[in-house]
C-alpha cells in the first residue's frame, strides 16, 4: 500500500500548496 500512501501524500501537497 505504499503506492497508494504516495498518492495520498501528493493529494495532501497539492492542497496545501493550492491553499
């Protein structure tokens, strides 16, 4: 599920960085 994990955490970036 690391996969998976690296594509949450890039979700998570783009929020942070779009806020």
């Amino acid at each position: 599920v690391e996969d998976e994990s690296s594509e949450y955490i890039s979700s998570d970036l783009l929020c942070c960085l779009h806020s």
